[in-house]
C-alpha cells in the first residue's frame, strides 16, 4: 500500500496520498515541490495533488516525491491526526 511506504502511522490525516484536501482552519499550505499542484477550493481551502497520473507504489519517483512531501506538510504542521465531534 502507498501509504506504508510513506509513513509508519495510518491516522487519517497523518500522511501523504495522491489527492489530499486541507481546510483553511488546518493551516496555510507551503509551496511544493513540482509537480505538485496546489488549487484554491473557494475560500475553503486547498485541494494538493501530488501527481498529473495516480500515485503508485511500484513508481519510486512518486515514493520519493511523497516523502518529501510529506516532511513539508509535517514541517508546516498540517499532517496532525483528524479528530471527528
């Protein structure tokens, strides 16, 4: 699974996949590293992809974009785990 090769947790909103949404209240996203794409959803927040093509294990191109991304998102303190009411 791609997120085993990324992270050792499996919280939601712990790790890095291939399409990731985050609201504003959880925090201003950095800039990342091409190709990643960050679109603005409303005044909601960000919608980041990490590729143009699905994420995929087998690729180590993706594996190693989806660590760095992940120490900048972590870094940037939007990778806490997701807490529901």
């Amino acid at each position: 699974m791609f997120r085993d090769k990324i992270t050792s947790t499996g919280d939601a909103g712990t790790f890095v996949g291939w399409i990731m949404y985050f609201s504003r209240g959880r925090g201003t996203v950095p800039p990342l590293p091409a190709p990643v794409r960050i679109e603005p959803v409303e005044d909601k927040g960000m919608l980041v992809i990490l590729t143009p093509d699905s994420a995929s294990v087998s690729n180590p191109e993706h594996v190693e974009l989806a660590q760095r991304v992940q120490g900048l998102l972590d870094r940037a303190g939007l990778l806490k785990p997701i807490v529901t009411p």
